[in-house]
C-alpha cells in the first residue's frame, strides 16, 4: 500500500483527462472525491492519485423553457436545488447525504431517493453528460451532442460505475415545474403486514404520491411515511385516501415532520455496525422485513415501498453482525431479489464483502471496464466489476 498519495484537483475536463491519461501511463491508481459522502461503498484501499472535482461546479445552461440544466459534475445536488428554485423548478432527485452530495456523486453511485417511483431514477432525468477518459480525450453523449461514443449509451452506463469508466465533468438534466402543493403524514402500526398492507393500497391507488416509505424502529414500531405534491386537489385527494387506507388498518396518522428526511438518511448515519441494502420484488418485501425483524440486533429498517429497495441496519457483536448481514443477503436472494453490503464499520470491512456476489451482466461489464480503462487504474475496489 502506498504511503504517497498524490492529490489534484483539475480545473475543466481537459486538465481532468490528461491526470487520468498520465495516470494510465504510468499505472497509478486513481481514486475520484467530490464532497466525500459515498466514499465508504465498496472494498478500496489507499490509490496513488485522488482526483476532486470540486472546481468541476456551477450552472452550465440553463433553459427553463426547455426544462433543463447542465451542471458541473462537482456541484452539490443541494445548490442546483436553490438555483432552480429561483426559476420555479426543481431536480427530481432526493438521494442520501442531501446537504452534501454532489451530482457526479449521485450519478456514478446510481443514488436515489424515495422519489424514484414518482419522477424517475438518475438514469432516467440524466439527458446528457461530459466525461473525462483515461485515454486523455473528453466525451460528450446525450443531450447536446451529435453521437455518442464508440456505439456505447455513455450516459447510461456511466450511472452506477462508481468512477471505474472516467470522471463525470458535466450533466444535463430533465427538470420540473415546483408543484404548488404539498402534504404528508407518518402513521405507527402495530403489525408489520398491517403498515404493507396500507402501503400497497397507497402505491396501487389512483392518486400517485411522491413517497411511501415504511421503517421498523429500535422501539419495534412500524411507521408508514406519505408524501403528495401536486395541485391542491390532487395533494388533498392523495392524503385523504391515504389516511382512509391507514385507518382501516387501524394506524394512528399524524403530521409527516422531517420523517422522510431521516428514513432517507440512513446511509448517512448508519456508521455502526452493516448496513445491508437489497433490491426486492415488491411483493416480496413485507416477508423479508418480517424476516428482518426477527434479528436480535436490528436497529433500523427502511422500505421503500414503491420500489422494493429495503435498507437494514445490524449493530452490536462484530460476530452477530456479520451473521445477520449475511442472512439478510441469503434472505433476499431466497424471495429473488439481490443485495450488497452499503456501509459497515471500518474494522468489519475484511469479513465482509461489499458484493458477496457477481451482478447479472458481470462479463459484459467487465468487457465495458477494460475498454474504457484498459489500465486499470479507474477506481480499483469500488465495484463489483472493477
């Protein structure tokens, strides 16, 4: 392990992609920092050279009419946010670590939100990208390009590549009109299939929600979180019939708070212990949460209801955590969903696996890797595939 690590931090894309392209040279390991909020996903270790894209920041274009925005990669997603507020609009994204995360950050780890099911994932906002390649040239795809590169969707492969492929220097989005109104609440039940069962008639209803959420807490309560925005009608319509499926199951509603904030930072506070994240056929997550809470040292459970993501956080005995990550792993792959361990303690990190196992298209994406990095050098450790 190298005790030196080079930093730099590039101005613009070009200067970005010659430190790559030096790098590949001389076969030095590169490690890509925007803000720093995701840099525990993965199995790294210390790399020759750390490249920030802090000066990659600012609003680019913005054309409000076209309902779009390009931005430095290095931007915080909470600064975009402010900056479109101003015009009316906003980002569809809602991902962990909001205050800090940066757009670059966001697309490459693939972070989203409880928004998802509502406005679309990153790859489905992300119109268009500039990226900073090892070979020392700059790409652009998507929006405000004439093609993309050597036959690949460039922008599509870039969201979830953790910075293997190259560094993100610019984004353009799909944006939207703020809606005028917004509503919510937080509902506690007493049985975990009493809080789905809500969840499901919420999701499956004819008035669409920004966010239906449902958490098990350390005082083994099951809570469903609800989000409208909209028109006044629609918003008024939507909480009313979510208060109407939560009282049939008889769960007490109250205000909605900064409930969703918090459920939303998990990985953000989940520094104890493992943080298990699995991706589950919807109907499949009430029987896994059950399975979940049977763990003697579950702390925190998050479902994202409209999704299937189901987020699980394991504390205590180094040894009873790891048993119950790996059965959370086991369990989800039982209902045939998958997972990965997202966060786990510092000193856990040798017995257990951020990917236990291959990803589906794991040859085709190590045929992606090697044609882009051909090296090697591009984030070694952060993904299942580099």
């Amino acid at each position: 392990m190298n005790a030196t690590v080079t930093r730099t931090i590039p101005a613009d894309g070009a200067e970005c992609a010659r430190v790559l392209a030096e790098a590949a040279r001389d076969r030095r390991t590169v490690r890509i920092i925007g803000s720093g909020t995701k840099s525990y996903v993965g199995d790294v270790t210390t790399t020759d050279v750390e490249v920030g894209t802090s000066r990659l920041a600012g609003v680019i274009d913005h054309e409000p009419a076209d309902l779009t925005v390009t931005v430095g990669a290095g931007m915080r997603i909470a600064d975009v946010a402010q900056v479109l507020e101003r015009a009316g609009q906003f980002l569809p994204l809602d991902p962990p670590h909001a205050d800090e995360a940066t757009v670059g950050g966001v697309i490459a780890a693939n972070s989203n939100g409880f928004w998802r099911a509502r406005y679309g994932a990153v790859r489905d906002l992300l119109i268009g990208t500039r990226v900073a390649l090892a070979d020392g040239t700059v790409a652009r795809a998507g929006g405000r390009v004439v093609k993309n590169v050597a036959g690949y969707d460039l922008d599509k492969i870039l969201v979830g590549s953790f910075g293997t492929l190259g560094v993100i220097v610019e984004a353009t989005f799909k944006v939207l009109p703020v809606p005028p109104a917004s509503d919510g609440l937080v509902a506690r039940f007493a049985r975990s299939s009493d809080a789905y069962a809500a969840a499901e008639a919420i999701v499956r209803g004819a008035s669409r929600v920004d966010a239906c959420v449902v958490e098990w807490t350390e005082d083994a309560a099951w809570q469903l979180a609800v989000r409208s925005r909209g028109s006044m009608p629609t918003v008024k319509r939507a909480i009313d019939d979510a208060r109407r499926e939560i009282s049939v199951r008889q769960g007490g509603p109250r205000e909605l708070g900064d409930a969703l904030d918090r459920m939303r930072e998990l990985p953000a506070r989940a520094t104890e212990g493992a943080l298990v994240r699995v991706a589950l056929p919807i109907a499949a997550a009430p029987a896994f949460s059950e399975t979940a809470a049977r763990l003697e040292n579950l702390a925190t459970l998050v479902a994202d209801a409209a999704s299937g993501i189901v987020r699980v956080h394991v504390v205590g005995d180094d040894d009873a955590v790891v048993r119950s990550a790996e059965a959370l792993l086991l369990a989800a792959r039982v209902v045939g969903g998958a997972g990965r361990i997202e966060r786990r303690a510092d000193h856990l990190r040798a017995r257990l696996a951020a990917w236990p196992t291959r990803p589906n298209g794991d040859f085709l994406m190590r045929r992606i890797k090697d044609a882009f990095d051909p090296a090697g050098v591009l984030e070694p450790g952060r993904a299942a595939f580099a």
